[in-house]
C-alpha cells in the first residue's frame, strides 16, 4: 500500500522560506515519478515540480513550473524515503495547499494531474504580505 505523508506548511512572509516534506513509502516500482501539486482556493490543482527517481533511488531530471523556477528546488532523499521541495522568496500567490504525489502513467506528463495514481492529504502553505 503506497503512502504519502506531507508535512512542513504553515504560515511565512512574503520573502521567507519553507521546506515541504514528503514521506514516501510502499513504492515497489524500481523507476518512477514523484511530484509536488498545489491547489489554491477557487482555482485547479496544477504541477509545482517533478523528479524522475531511476533505478537504485538516484535522481535523475527535475522539472519546475515556470512560475517556481528559481525559487523552488526539489529533491528526494532515497536513504530516508523522503520528497523535499525547498521554497525561497515565497510570495503571497504561493498560497496553497501543498500535495506530493506518485505512480504516473507512462506517456502522461508531469504536470498531469489525472495521471497520478497516489496522493497524500496535502499541508497548507500561507504567504502574507
């Protein structure tokens, strides 16, 4: 049974910095993707970033919304089965509730919510100006 369990939200000011934490575990696929979604009120989940975990749990390509690059990094921790995203220079739109997710369907894109079979239940993110 595949878990995730975030953890690392709460309330910063704009400027300030979060690290988002993501335990991962009953992953048996030996290659897969794992993902940070957010979701703010009224409006779509969409991607914030992805990393591609090859065989061995070594880290290969990343990927970063266009409105996070720069400021957002990701990373997995294989040893501690964990899923990071360090966010820098946090902005008042970065509000949000913060998902990782994993087990995307081949072919699908990383920003495809619907191809992500495994969700956990998210921590909130709220940036004050």
């Amino acid at each position: 049974q595949v878990q995730l369990v975030e953890s690392g939200g709460g309330p910063v000011q704009a400027g300030g910095s979060l690290r988002l934490s993501c335990a991962i575990s009953g992953v048996t696929d030996s290659s897969y993707f794992v993902a940070w979604f957010r979701q703010a009120s009224g409006k779509e989940r969409e991607g914030v970033a992805s990393i591609f975990i090859s065989s061995g749990g070594v880290s290969r390509a990343s990927y970063y919304a266009d409105s996070v690059k720069g400021r957002f990094t990701i990373s997995h921790d294989n040893a501690k089965k964990t899923l990071d995203l360090q966010m820098d220079n946090l902005k008042p739109e970065d509000t949000a509730m913060y998902y990782c997710a994993t087990n995307k369907a081949p072919g699908r894109g990383w920003r495809d919510v619907a191809a992500f079979r495994y969700w956990g239940q998210g921590t909130q993110v709220t940036v004050s100006s």
